[in-house]
C-alpha cells in the first residue's frame, strides 16, 4: 500500500515540472515571430519612406537581411534599417558597391570634443540657420555652399557664422553631415553643442532620419555627450478594417502551416500544394488593398543559369492560378531568386523538395 501511494505522487511531481517547460518552448517562437514581423513591417515602411525599391525583407531574430536591385545605393539602405528600433544587424544584398573606407592615419590622433567650438545647426518651415565660429572667410563660404545644397525652394539661409581665427571650426566638414541630416522634414529643429553636450531637439519625421541625425552629431562632435530630445510624430488613427489589420500575422500563420512545393525541374505546383494555393487565395482576398509578392525559389540541382528563370517561372504560375481564383493581378508581383535562399539542406531528397518552392510576402499593406 505504501508503493501504491507514493508512485502517482512522484507522477504529479514530475507532470507539474514538465508543464513550464513546455509552456517556454510553444511561448517563445510565438513571441520571436511576432517581433520578426513587426520588425519587418516598420523596416519596410522606413524604406518606402525614402522610396528605397527592396526585393526582399527578412528577418532571424532581430538580424536584418535585405535583398535589392541593382543600382540601390547598399549603403543608404544600411543606414536606414540599422535606424528602425529593434533592428541589430543589417545585412545588404545587392544593389551598388560601396567604397571602404579609408582606416584613420596614424600619425595625428582624431579630434575630440574639446577641439569643436560650440556651435548650433537648426531649421524651421522657412529657413536653416547656422551660428558658430569659423576661422576664416573661406569657412564661412564652405558653410555656405552646403548650405545651399540643402535649402530648396522654400527656405532662406540664416547666416550666424562669424570669423574668430583663435577658435572657430577649422573647415565646413565638421557641420557637412549635419546640414544633410537636419534639412530633412519640417518644422522647427535644431542641433545644439555647447562645448560639452550636443542636444538633438525638435521635430523629425521618422525614426530612420532621427538616428541619421544623432549619427552626424556624434560624427561632428566625437567624444560629446549626446542629449537625444527629438520627436517622432504620433502615429495617425489606424482606419483599417479588421481584416487588412491582421493579415501580416495571419499571412505568417498560413506560411508556417501550408507550403506551396513544385514537381523538380517544372513549374508544376505539386499535388500537396494546390490546396496551399487555395487557401492563399481566400486570405489575400480577405483584404483587398494589401499587396504581395510571390518568390519563387529552386533547389541546387540546376546551374545558376537555369535556376533563376525556372524560379521565375515558378512566380509567374503561382500568380497566374490565384488570379485564376479571383485575386486582382495588379496586387500581385511576381519575382525569381533561383537557389539563392535555400530553407533546408540541398544534400537530401526531403531538403531539396522543400527549396523548390514559391513564398508570399506583403510588400505593401494599409
């Protein structure tokens, strides 16, 4: 009797253990996938605000991988992402070379703090203004060249240099970056150092132009403090219907539960997968306005040669069924990355079958 007692109490202590466990792992790949997304999303509206053209958004964790065409400036779309809170490591595909930078000389040390005059850089709806020390007329005049670059049509110069050779900035470099950075937006911003604090204040359009903002102070100023007091505008009331609201999560939810698969070498979508298609279908025409796009993707048995446009071909069928089924075609792009991202190991027969396969992404949603 004794046994029989304590046999099922061990059970329950060993059941009561195992239950937070299991909790933990179905809990926290819910809560990564929903950060990856709204990451993504508030990566992808960064970048439409600079009308940056990007062929894919993805995102491990908090680590960034973004594909673009060729001609788009890798570095801007570097800069712009690693801005997007929550962001920690952008990779760039794609897109124009950058030129390294040079490493610093060694034979004089960088400048600090101490060796920059106090200065302010600022800007309203109707002008940028500069008030700071140069030491000569030449600075002055470089100040005001880039300035010029940067005003538009609307704003005038404010012109509050004066020359003090024992103490001014020594060249134009030191504001350059700021210029560029603050004349983005409107109303009224500004950029102050005081000889041991800059102090970022005012108005900013969004989070990408806030963290250029802070990068270029900390560039003109090495060494300061840096007192971020910038403002973002407050997000407008969301006037989108319920359907369109959830659908990045719940398009999420159908790509882990339904993959789209093709017959190896064809364009053909398998037997298990024209359900997939059906189901896509219904969800994208749940919310009519948002739109999304269809990569196809092969496995590593072709050549290079033969892969992207037989993934092309893969896009261009999986589009062409679901607007058979009633979706509008001008929602709808269609794009080939060959074998390029593979989701498994191309050394077996499961791995390979699930790389030949065509993924939906929204690209642009309201």
């Amino acid at each position: 009797m004794p046994g029989l007692v304590r046999r099922p109490l061990v059970i329950w202590l060993l059941a009561a253990l195992a239950v937070p466990v299991l909790l933990t792992a179905v809990l926290i790949p819910a809560k990564a996938g929903t950060t990856a997304d709204d990451l993504h999303d508030r990566t992808l509206a960064a970048l439409q605000a600079r009308r940056i053209e990007t062929r894919s958004i993805d995102f491990n964790g908090r680590e960034a991988k973004i594909v673009v065409p060729a001609g788009v400036d890798a570095a801007e779309v570097r800069d712009v992402v690693a801005g997007v809170d929550g962001v920690r490591s952008v990779r760039v595909e794609g897109g124009s070379a950058t030129t390294p930078t040079p490493a610093p000389s060694t034979s004089a040390a960088p400048p600090d703090a101490t060796a920059v005059a106090p200065f302010e850089v600022g800007r309203t709806d109707r002008a940028i203004r500069v008030q700071a020390p140069v030491q000569s007329q030449a600075v002055k005049e470089a100040i005001a060249a880039e300035v010029d670059q940067v005003l538009g049509e609307d704003r005038e110069y404010d012109d509050r240099t004066t020359i003090d050779p024992a103490s001014g900035l020594r060249d134009a470099t030191t504001l350059a970056a700021l210029l560029r950075a603050i004349a983005i937006g409107t109303g009224d911003a500004s950029v102050r150092y005081d000889g041991s604090t800059v102090t970022l204040s005012g108005a900013v359009p969004d989070q990408a132009t806030k963290a250029t903002v802070g990068r270029a102070a900390a560039k003109a100023v090495p060494g300061a403090v840096i007192a971020d007091q910038l403002q973002l505008p407050a997000p407008p009331k969301s006037t989108v219907s319920e359907p369109c609201r959830t659908f990045q999560s719940r398009l999420s939810e159908f790509s882990r539960q339904y993959k789209i698969n093709f017959l190896s070498g064809t364009s053909i979508v398998n037997d298990a997968s024209k359900g997939s298609v059906r189901k896509a279908a219904v969800l994208l025409k749940s919310c009519p306005t948002v739109r999304v796009e269809v990569a196809g993707h092969t496995d590593s048995l072709g050549s290079p040669q033969t892969s992207l446009p037989l993934s092309e071909r893969r896009a261009a069928e999986v589009k062409a069924e679901l607007v058979r089924l009633g979706v509008n075609p001008n929602r709808i792009l269609a794009h080939g990355y060959g074998e390029a991202f593979p989701i498994a190991s191309n050394s077996t027969a499961t791995g390979r079958i699930a790389n030949r396969r065509a993924e939906l992404r929204v690209v642009q949603g309201n």
